[in-house]
C-alpha cells in the first residue's frame, strides 16, 4: 500500500506537496547553484492550497484521477527531463534556471483546469471542464505568473500547457524558440509518462478515469452521421483499450514531442524508470483484458480527495 504513494524511483512520496518541492529544489540548486528557489516554493505552496480547497475563490480538487499526485508526478517527471537533457547536451543551448522554473511551475498547474472556481455555481464536478480543462489552465497562468514575479513568462506558459492537451496540433502550438519547444515537448512528455508509469495506473483508469470521462461527456459521441456512439462503455470497456491507447501515445511520445522521455534515462544514469513502469503496466493491462478477469487489479490507488 504505501508504495502506491511513490514515484517510480520509490523515493519520493507523490501525495506530499513539500517532499516533491524539496526533491525538486535539490534537482534545481544542483544544475544552477547560484539560484533561489523562492518562485518554486511559492508555486507549490499554493498548488497545495488550491488542490485541499484552501485558496479563496477555489473549490478544493474534486476529480479523482487528476488530482493532486497525478500533478506533483508529472512535475517531478518534468524536473528530471529537463536535468536529463541540461547533463546530457551536446552543441545544444541549455535551457537555464528561468526555463526550468517556467517548465516546473506549467507542470504544476498544468491541470489546474479542472478545479472549480466557486463562482461557477453551476458545475458539481471539475470533470465537467475535461473538454476545456486546457485552455482553462492557460488562463489561470496568464493571471498566475504576474503574481509569481514572472510576467514576462504569463503569455508563453499559457501556451505551453497545450503540449499536454490534444485540442491544438503539438506543430502548431506558437512558441518563441526552439528552447520552449523543447520545453514543451518535455512537459506532454511528462504529463504521459508519469500517469502511465503508476503502479496503480491500471485501477486508477478503470475506477477513477472512466467516471470522468462519463461526466465531461467523452465516454459517448456523436459521430459523423449524427449517430450516437458509445466510446467507452465501462471503467472495464476503458481498461482493454488501455494498450491501444498506449500505441498513440507511443507515436505521440515519439514523433510529437521529440523523444522527449528520453531524457529521463539520461537522469537516472542509463535506465529510463517511467518508460519500464509504462511497459510493465501495458503487458500486465494485455494479461487482464486477455483474461477478462478485472480481479487480477489488487491496487488500492492513495485518496487524495478531500
């Protein structure tokens, strides 16, 4: 059980906001020594506040798979890209301290979307905002970043958070440089392959994905014809797709953004943890839809919600 709160190294516990802002300001003052990492404190102060609903103007986060470990795992996986890629450049520009803390605090927001403000009155769940969960980030850093000291940054994280949406082409995202493209390519890398690296990625995609996709309304469509059409028609029905899944991301991962992911092998020193967990989770998740025995889940996913 307690290793369900763990990230893929089982060192650092992905449900403490302050132990992964400490692991992540050890990743950070090693690179750049001469950096203050008051701006990353912050950011994960008020992440933490956000997500228990202790923010004024904020509900607390109500959706169960994005929620707050999901977040402080992809920002953990983003903190290691980027020093993968920093150790292992050649003839490249680094990114620096400013764009490690501009791709950390995206990462950190990245599904701040979801939460429900507590003017929006008529939502109950932030599962309802999955279709624009997105672009409504991308506003929130565009307010966020001025606060954080960081005004210059409000406009280009906006656009960042789309490398890990899927209503833009990742080619057409507008970008600065190259830089920020790299940026954003590591950011939707992390975003993948920390949720499917999970030991309970499995469980948490039958029990806790497939009823946010039933309330944000992408469970069924309406297709070309104007005929309904059921897409996912259970947490089970979710869970064998699953690998089919992982085959576009695999592409995505790959061809969209870059390789990016293969920055964390150079991080951990030759073996890339997120791509065995992600490869470990889809033959277990072929064993079970082979199968079709959904007992063989035995997770317990850590609740997260208040």
């Amino acid at each position: 059980m307690f290793r369900n709160d763990l990230d893929v190294s089982d060192r650092i516990k992905t449900t403490d906001p302050r132990g992964v802002n400490q692991e992540i300001n050890r990743i950070f003052l090693e690179l750049y020594p001469e950096a203050t990492t008051a701006a990353l404190d912050r950011a994960f102060g008020d992440a933490d506040k956000i997500y228990r609903g202790e923010m004024p103007g904020f509900h607390a986060c109500d959706t169960a798979y994005h929620d707050i470990q999901h977040v402080l795992d992809v920002t953990l996986a983003m903190a290691r890209l980027i020093d993968g890629y920093e150790r292992s450049r050649v003839g490249t520009d680094p990114l620096g301290r400013n764009l490690f803390q501009l791709g950390v605090i995206t990462a950190l927001f990245h599904d701040v979307g979801y939460i429900r403000r507590e003017n929006e009155t008529q939502t109950h769940n932030g599962a309802e905002f999955t279709l624009i969960h997105v672009s409504r980030g991308a506003q929130f850093l565009k307010e966020y970043l001025p606060r954080l000291g960081m005004p210059e940054m409000a406009d280009i994280a906006a656009d960042l958070i789309h490398f890990t949406g899927y209503e833009r082409a990742v080619n057409t995202i507008p970008v600065p440089s190259l830089r920020y493209r790299l940026l954003g390519n590591l950011l939707g890398s992390a975003d993948i392959i920390a949720q499917m690296a999970d030991r309970c990625y499995l469980e948490k995609c039958r029990d806790r994905l497939y009823p946010e996709f039933v309330i944000g309304g992408i469970a069924t469509k309406t297709n070309a014809e104007g005929k309904f059409e059921v897409i996912f028609s259970s947490g089970e029905d979710l869970l064998k797709k699953t690998p089919d899944f992982y085959a576009g991301a695999t592409r995505r991962l790959k061809e969209d953004l870059g390789n990016g992911l293969e920055y964390a092998g150079s991080y951990f020193g030759g073996q890339n943890l997120y791509v065995e967990g992600v490869e470990k989770n889809m033959r277990y998740a072929e064993i079970v839809r082979k199968e079709e025995d959904f007992s063989l889940l035995k997770r317990t996913p850590p609740d997260t919600i208040n």
